[in-house]
C-alpha cells in the first residue's frame, strides 16, 4: 500500500508517497514516469509523520531556504545504477549545476545520455535535486516536469543560465 498526500506547491501539484518507512515519491503531477514503479499498487490518501515531514521540508525548500534531507528516510526504487545517480545527484549542492557529460565523468560512465536516462526516471523530484543537471552547453533540457518548473526551481535557487 502506498500512502500518498498531495501539496500544492509554486510549481504546481505535488503528489507525494510513503511505502513502509521511507519517502518513495515525490511527483509534479502530471509529470512523465508518475508513479513509477509504483503504478500498479494500491493507494490510500493518509496523512503521516513522514509525509507531513516532507510537507515542512518542502515549505522551507520553497521559502528559500536550504533544509537538510538527514531526518527523511527516502527509497527510491530503481536499478543499481539509478541508484547510484541519484545518490549523485543529492551531492549537488544548492544553487548549483552539473552537466550530464560532467556527472557521467563523476560516477565513470561512458555514456552522458544513460546518465540522463537515470535522471529523467528520478522517483523524488525536488528533495533528489535532478533539476540540477543541465545540458554540455549550459542550457535546460530534459525534466520530466517540464523545463519550465526546471527553469524556475533552479531561477529559485539563485542559478542564472
């Protein structure tokens, strides 16, 4: 069972989802790979501790502030090598970019679009920052919320491109 909250945040819709103990989505409706691996399970509208955490998290994100991620258990279900990418992408610090090319160099992958391949199936937008990564010409591309919730996430942390 999937517990879900939804939160209305400035970029839209958020749905987020709690499996068990952890935080396993965080969504912009409508967005491509919605759910996931979590398509088919049965949800239930429930309000719990960690989803409420998450809710203040968000509030704080999106006051401008730059809240930690250590009291909120995340699982995101992937492969080993998404995991591995979207680990990376939590050490993107705050207000900054990477490009695929460089984050492929970073984990030593050979190929800068499987890296975009693992960013864009991302299950928790926003808390695992995957609209830090940009373009080789420091343009936006690719997110599966569209580029412009990525324009003004990264415009939200202070990121001029």
């Amino acid at each position: 069972m999937l517990m879900i909250q939804n939160y209305s945040s400035p970029v839209g819709k958020l749905i987020l989802a709690q499996k068990e103990d952890a935080l396993v989505g965080c969504w912009i409706e409508g967005q491509k790979h919605q759910w996931g691996r979590f398509q088919n399970d049965k949800k239930k509208l429930e309000s719990t501790d960690l989803l409420e955490k998450t809710k203040q998290w968000l509030d704080l994100y999106f006051q401008g502030q730059m809240p930690k991620l250590s009291n909120l258990p995340m699982d995101p279900k992937g492969t080993d090598f998404q995991i591995r990418v979207w680990h990376a992408l939590c050490q993107i610090p705050y207000g900054q970019t990477l490009t695929y090319g460089q984050l492929a160099r970073q984990l030593n992958v050979n190929s800068a679009q499987a890296i975009g391949q693992a960013v864009g199936h991302n299950p928790i937008s926003i808390l695992i920052p995957c609209h830090r990564v940009i373009s080789s010409k420091h343009t936006l591309c690719g997110y599966a919320g569209g580029l412009d919730v990525k324009a003004w996430l990264l415009s939200h942390e202070g990121v001029c491109l």
